[in-house]
C-alpha cells in the first residue's frame, strides 16, 4: 500500500499556484496498468475523491482488462500511452497509427466510451505523429 499522506501531499504540492488544489489540478499516471500499484493509487484517489487520467500501454490494458474496468467505473479517465511504449520517432506512418489503434481497439472492448486522448512514450513526438493525431482530431499530452 501507498504511504497515504506522502502520497496525497506530493499530488497537492504538484499545483502550488492553485488556491483550490483539488478542483484545479490535473492527476495523470502513464505505464500501466500493472496491478498492486494501481490498485493503490485507485484508492487513495478515492479515498480524497479525486479523479485522475490513466494513460495506460495497450499490452498491459491487454493483460489487465478487470483493472481497466475498475479505472473506468470508479469515474477515471483512460488515455492511449501506445501498445508497447516503444519510441515512435523514426517509425513509418502504419508503425504509429497501429500503436494506437490497437490501444484504442482493446480500450474499447473492455467498455470504456469515454475520449481517449493520447501521450506519447516518453515525451517525444515528431514530424508524423502530431500529423497522425491532428487528423483522428485527438488530443495530445506531454510533460
């Protein structure tokens, strides 16, 4: 389990700017889902009724479809974080649309509805990859 007040202190310090931390910070949480670990920040968000953004890796949604469920159904949003976290500079058009698509595809068979917006592994992106994302019309995340 997750040392809850360090936890939620760190979240809260993440927006020091903000006088209502709670209603004007953004949460997010890329790499999963991997269970134990979301597990425990699930509930520590909803234990202090915070919503946050899982931007999760499509092999790992694959293997995990009851911890996806449980994102969704506890009023979080999923991302699109690629299917296997590879780079995606230097990679053909058909390399970046597939690691979405395929993300996307097993998001949706695990019943999630809501937007599926995008971050791309590690922060990086290029030339192709905002093309491909400005023409699905998605949104796109960095650091």
């Amino acid at each position: 389990m997750v040392n809850d007040s360090k936890f939620t202190t760190n979240l809260w310090e993440s927006c020091p700017s903000s006088k209502n931390k709670r209603e004007s910070c953004c949460y997010y949480y890329d790499d999963g889902p991997v269970p134990g670990f979301t597990d425990d920040i699930l509930y520590v968000l909803q234990k202090h009724d915070v919503k946050a953004t899982f931007f999760v890796i499509g092999q790992r949604a694959e293997k995990n479809p009851d911890l996806i469920k449980k994102i969704y159904t506890q009023g979080h949003e999923i991302g699109n974080h690629s299917w296997s976290y590879k780079m995606l500079v230097c990679q053909s058009k058909r390399f970046i649309k597939g690691q979405i698509e395929k993300t996307d595809e097993v998001l949706r068979e695990y019943g999630y509805k809501g937007n599926v917006h995008f971050r791309s592994p590690h922060g990086i992106k290029f030339v192709v990859l905002p093309r491909i994302l400005s023409k699905q019309k998605r949104k796109k995340y960095s650091f």
